[in-house]
C-alpha cells in the first residue's frame, strides 16, 4: 500500500570521493572514512527498510481503522463495513496487503463481525494471549503490519471449530473479479470449481490420536505404515483456544504435542495403530521423552468413540504385563477434544529437513 522513498546509491554520492580524497591521506584517516561511510550506508538502509510509523498511518488511515489497529480498539458490532458481505473474493490486511482470509471461509456467526472458519496464509497470522478486559482470550495479528486484527475463538464451525472474529476496519476486501488486477492471481485457484470432499465416514476411514513426546518423531513413525492415509502435527488436551508453539512450549496450556491420524480400518486396525504407539516411545516417564521434559510431551491416547477408549486402557494393560519396561505405563486416556493443527514448518518435519529423528520403532 506504501511505497517508500528512494535514496541515491551511497557509493556513487559518498564513498567515491572519500576514496579519491583518500589517495592522498595516511592510513589512519582510511579507516576513519571507512567507519563513517559505513556508518552513513547503515542509516541509509534502515531508512530504505523502515515500516511505516504511526505518524504516517494518521495521514493514510481512517480514525477507525487506526483505531483498530493499531490501538487494539474493537469497531461496533453490525455497523461496519464486512459483516454481511457475501460477495466472493480474499481479505487483505489494511495496510500491508498480505493475504489474510477467504470468502470461502467466511460464515455468519451472528456477532455482527466477519468471522472466518480459517485463515487464507496461517503464517501471515501471529497468535498472543491476551488478558484484557478481566478474560483470557487469543488475540490475532497480522505479522507484517503487527495490526491488530481480532481475536480467535473455540466455537466455530467443525471439523476445526475455529472463529476468527475480524474487524472490518483491519481489512481491504479484494472482488474475486480483480484478484488478477490486484496482483493476487494465484488465489483464483481456490474458487474454480471442485468435487465435494467426503467426511471419514463416508469413506470408510477412521480418526486416532496419540501424543508420545516431540511429533516431529511420532508424525514420521505413524505416516509410514500401511493404511494410514494422512497424519497431521498439532495440539490437545489443554484449556486455552488456539495454541501456537510458543504456547506449547512454555507448558502453561495444557496441551500436549499430539498426531492426528486418519486410517482406513480396512487395512489396519485400532488395536495395530495402539501397538506402534506403545513402542515407539517409553511411556513410563511422566511428562517426558528422553531431552524433552514438560507436560506438552506426555504420554496420551486420545479416544473418538467408546470402542477406542475399550481398546485403548486393554492395551495398556497388556503393555505394563510385557514387562518391557521396569515401571508401569503413565499414559493418559482420555476423551479427544479439539485438535489444533501445528504450524505448517512442523508438518512432515523430518521428511522436509532431514536428520535424525527423535523417536526409534522398538521391536516390542
């Protein structure tokens, strides 16, 4: 939205005749021009780098939408400009144009703000807890502009539950008729037209999920065996909506890092996915996996039905009966929540990134 001055290259302007000037100097006023030329070339490229300051956003902004977002301030419930729009096309931020969300997510929650099921770019979105207002809730930002965008909840629709409640004044709205024109071409895509997915139900597959310490390891293990079909890295079991990894990690959210397990029970079983759950890590140390200590990395079995929840606590029983390990299994078995999805850098780490992996497959 911004286009920021451009400043003379500093060799052509500066540097040049300091080194002519230098020919005829001693060492030492050399290197006090190379300081200083340095010095100026620094200034010179923050100025270039620079974000906008709020001076500048007075004279580009409207009082509410600076208000907003950049005073945290919340703009009236069904009077503002998005709530009700319908029209298909991307949100952007304000300011900086990023990519934020999709009309195709956006649903009437009935608050009198547009609500959003998902972000468009989750790397465009910061996530921080906020304490304001006697309450604890999970504000949202958007990274670049560090706007303030609104706050997420735990009510939304399924399967993810999510609510993004946006402010209209943090948003430009771009039609999907100039997606092109504005430069957001490659987001056409998401509105071509396509065959509706089928739920697991309905196509004959089933949900598991289990936590074992850091996922990176786990995800890797689980995605390799036959008749599992899809794995996701995230977060449940605790009590704050919409984690990220830094709230993971200061283990203050309840959550543990979890894997999501999509299986076709036609080729393997529950009770098979259980027993690669119990030996790829040593679940009899509380609230840790070798280095990594915390309660985001107990061990936990989170059951979707009556029947997983039956399978789950026999198969431990059979595991503190092995006699594998000294002690008793601590694992939890527990009702599954709401799971959160990890950030996309923690999907398939090893797959992505290599090295050694964290956990190792026992052979019982």
């Amino acid at each position: 939205m911004f286009k920021e001055k451009t400043i003379p290259c500093v060799d052509c302007f500066i540097l040049k005749p300091l080194l002519k000037k230098a020919e005829i100097m001693n060492r030492r006023s050399v290197l006090l021009l190379i300081i200083v030329n340095l010095f100026i070339t620094t200034s010179c490229y923050n100025q270039n780098n620079k974000k906008v300051n709020k001076e500048e956003l007075k004279n580009i902004l409207t009082p509410v939408q600076y208000s907003v977002t950049q005073e945290n301030a919340t703009e009236p419930p069904f009077h503002n400009e998005y709530w009700n729009n319908k029209e298909k096309g991307i949100y952007v931020d304000i300011i900086t144009g990023e990519p934020l969300f999709s009309s195709l997510d956006k649903f009437d929650s009935g608050t009198g703000w547009p609500c959003f099921a998902s972000s468009l770019k989750k790397d465009n979105i910061i996530k921080k807890l906020d304490y304001s207002h006697g309450m604890v809730r999970t504000e949202v930002r958007s990274k670049n502009s560090n706007s303030h965008l609104g706050h997420l909840f735990n009510d939304g629709p399924q399967p993810a539950g999510l609510r993004y409640c946006i402010n209209s004044a943090a948003l430009k709205f771009i039609p999907l008729e100039d997606l092109e024109k504005e430069g957001y071409g490659e987001y056409l895509r998401l509105f071509e037209e396509k065959p509706e997915k089928k739920t697991d139900s309905e196509s004959g597959l089933d949900t598991a999920t289990f936590a074992a310490g850091c996922f990176w390891g786990v995800e890797d293990i689980l995605k390799k065996i036959d008749g599992v079909v899809e794995t996701t890295a995230g977060y449940t079991g605790g009590n704050i909506e919409n984690p990220d990894y830094r709230m993971v990690c200061t283990g203050k959210t309840g959550h543990a890092e979890a894997v999501q397990v999509i299986y076709n029970p036609g080729v393997i079983s529950y009770e098979e996915l259980l027993d690669y759950f119990w030996r790829l890590h040593n679940p009899t140390t509380p609230d840790r996996q070798g280095h990594d200590v915390g309660n985001q990395y107990r061990s936990a079995i989170f059951y979707h039905n009556e029947n997983q929840k039956i399978a789950a606590e026999k198969s431990k029983e059979a595991f503190d009966m092995s006699g594998v390990f000294k002690n008793k299994a601590v694992t939890q078995i527990v009702p599954a929540t709401t799971f959160y999805p990890a950030e996309e850098y923690h999907q398939d780490y090893f797959e992505k990134n290599g090295g050694r992996v964290c956990h190792i497959l026992r052979d019982k």
